[in-house]
C-alpha cells in the first residue's frame, strides 16, 4: 500500500494532507514555488519551480515517477495533467477535473448548460469594453471574479457604474496563469453560503459530510462551522447537484462544492477538485475522519464505510496585518488554555496583510448553538497576534 504522491501546492491545506499521508505510511513530495512551504516541512522530500512552466512540471514528474499527482492550488499547467494519466500516473481527482475547475469558464459552463444546474447569470469578458457590456446585461450589483485564481484574488463587487474600470484592473491583477478573462455574476439575494464537501470513491458510493456554513470577507473565508442549519430539502437539492457535477469530472477524492441558499432554492457557485478551506473545521474533531484523511482514502481507494458527525465546531482564522521575512506569534499561551479549543500554527516563512496565518479551532456537543461555537472560535483567534 505504499505509495509515492506529487504534491503540487504546499499550504496548509497540503501540509494536513502531508500529515494524513505519513501517518499510513505514505512517500509524500511536496511541491510549491518557494523553499520553506508549510507542507515541505513535513514531507519526505521537496521540489521548488513555477507550476506554470510545463517543463519544470515535466523534468519533476519524470524525475519522481510517482503513482499519484495530488494539486492542491489552481495555478498548475494543468493540460499537461492529460499525458501524465497517459503514462500511468494517476491524477487527482482526475485531469478533467483539475482542468476544467482551474478555470472558472469550463467548470461553469459545465454545470449550467451541460447538466442544467441552477446558478447565476452570468457573462465572460476579456477587456473593459466587454466587462462594460456583461454588467449592463446581467445587472447592478454583480460580482466580477478571474477565471483563474484562487481564495478571492481579483473579486470584487460591482455596485455602480463607476466601479467597473477598478473592477477590471483588480480582476487582472489577482489572475493567475496567462489568461486574462472574467466571468461576470449576478448578484445572488442569498440567505447563506455552504460547503458540502463531497467524496467520490473508486468503487464505492459518493458521500457527502454534514454542510459546512462560512463567512467571507475579500473573497476569502473568515469563519466556517459544522453542521450548518440547512433544511432537509436544502441539502437533498445540493446533494443532487453535487453528485452530478463530480461524476461529470471524474475521479476519486475529496470536493469542496461551494452553494448559494436562497427562497428560491439551491443555487451552484463553485467547485474545488480537493480538500477546501473552509473544511479545517474538521480539524476540530467534527467528523470521524477530517476532509484531508478522507481525501487521502479516496485517493488510495481505500474503503470509507461512512462519515459521521460527532460534534459541533467552527474555525476562525489568524491573519497576519503587515509585511514581514519572519513573523513571530504571541498569544499563544492563551488560546492553549482555553477549554474545548485547538489551533494550528501553519508555519508559513512570510507574512503579508491579510495572509491567513493559522486557524482557531472549538468544538461542543452536536445541538449546542452553532453561533456559539463560532463567537468561541472568532475570540481564540482574536488572542494570537502575528507579529512582524
């Protein structure tokens, strides 16, 4: 059962990953564009390139020959994917899959015209002239986003006419790869967001964990708690979506399907081919097993007889405020003493405004109030401080 993964992507969310896979034995090498990565630190090897330039991506993969290609970023030459599968390597959760949720246009296009599910309108645009043009047609307000980036760079909200100049300029300066495209959302009178984490297996049924509510702010998460409140209906509707979608794309492992709840029901939003940020509430011991250690089981097909939920929780981040080559933590005594509480420190070598640092973790009994829970998490987090 001992494997060999390519890791291509070594934040936080890859070094949990890293960590699930060394505790069954795993050969793990972590790769990233700079030395020091949270989840280099833990693998058994590591790589530095661009993920970008498809031969470094090549000379890597040749030079490791692993079984198993697992990206945790979007920012990866990502059509290369489609010959390493020829080769024999396994890509994670597929090649389609990491192809087509790199870019926002084929994951979208996917889910509203080819398997009809219910999103908002929306419209591309490559220049200024054509944002202009999307926004008359979809409307004030909406939500400008890149095709391609990752934990909300380059979103933002258009609320009148004189945004959408600063709109674009942002959307191209937050777009990774080398496409300059957005995509143009209505805005969508929402009553709340959830993540339902869902678990395709190789020759087993697709399970779902209990929906996971967050909060957003710059388009990256701030808070996320387990189970959200969400009516039966709600989450047979996003279930079936789910289902659809991942069966489209492929593969086995881990998706973090991202929905709008509405009066008008359930409406898709985005998709992500591996563990999700806002899942690290699992970390808080919500489940029986946490996303990494069931992505990691899918992967490896090994059998996953269920998922259980076996305790309320939440997580808040740690942000760092200002520039630093090595930041330093004080609070840390603190959060330690309190009752029902974990954090993670991710060990990142730099620092900059708004950069998520490490995470706050509380946890109670299933049917303790879930707002609760979250005021706990928001107030460990608010005791580390990132010091430059």
């Amino acid at each position: 059962m001992q494997k060999k993964i390519v890791l291509l992507g070594s934040g936080e969310l890859g070094k949990e990953f890293v960590i699930a896979a060394q505790r069954i034995g795993q050969t793990v090498i972590a790769v990233d564009s700079y030395e020091g990565a949270p989840a280099m630190q833990v693998a058994d090897g590591f790589e530095v390139i661009n993920m970008l330039d498809g031969d470094a991506l090549d000379r890597i993969i040749a030079k490791h020959n692993p079984d198993f290609i697992v990206p945790e970023i979007e920012a990866i030459r990502t059509e290369r994917f489609y010959d390493f599968e020829k080769q024999g390597i396994k890509v994670v959760p597929s090649a389609k899959a990491a192809n087509f949720t790199m870019n926002r246009k084929a994951i979208r296009d996917l889910a509203a015209k080819d398997l009809g599910l219910r999103t908002a309108n929306y419209r591309y645009a490559t220049s200024g002239e054509e944002l202009a043009k999307a926004v008359a047609e979809v409307g004030i307000p909406c939500v400008v986003k890149p095709l391609m980036s990752s934990s909300g760079k380059g979103q933002s909200t258009i609320k009148s006419e004189d945004d959408i100049e600063k709109a674009w300029k942002y959307a191209v300066e937050g777009s990774r790869g080398d496409v300059v495209e957005v995509i143009v959302e209505a805005f969508v009178n929402f009553n709340s967001e959830i993540t339902l984490l869902t678990v395709t297996q190789n020759n087993n049924p697709t399970l779902f964990c209990a929906p996971i509510g967050h909060r957003q702010e710059r388009g990256d998460y701030q808070e996320s708690w387990q189970p959200a409140n969400v009516t039966d209906a709600a989450i047979a509707e996003a279930q079936d979506m789910a289902r659809k979608v991942t069966e489209a794309l492929g593969g086995a492992g881990i998706f973090g399907v991202e929905f709008f709840l509405t009066d008008k029901g359930v409406y898709f939003s985005e998709l992500s081919p591996r563990p999700h940020d806002t899942g690290m509430v699992t970390l808080a011991g919500t489940q029986n097993f946490n996303e990494f250690e069931l992505h990691l089981r899918a992967i490896l097909s090994l059998p996953i007889a269920e998922i259980t939920l076996e305790k309320a929780g939440a997580s808040a981040v740690i942000l760092a405020s200002e520039n630093s080559d090595n930041p330093t933590f004080t609070g840390v005594e603190k959060i330690a003493a309190l009752p029902k509480t974990d954090f993670r420190l991710f060990g990142k070598p730099t620092s900059r405004p708004y950069r998520r640092m490490g995470v706050a973790l509380v946890s109670d009994a299933v049917g303790t109030p879930i707002e609760s829970i979250v005021e706990k998490a928001k107030a460990a987090a608010a005791l580390v401080k990132v010091n430059a």
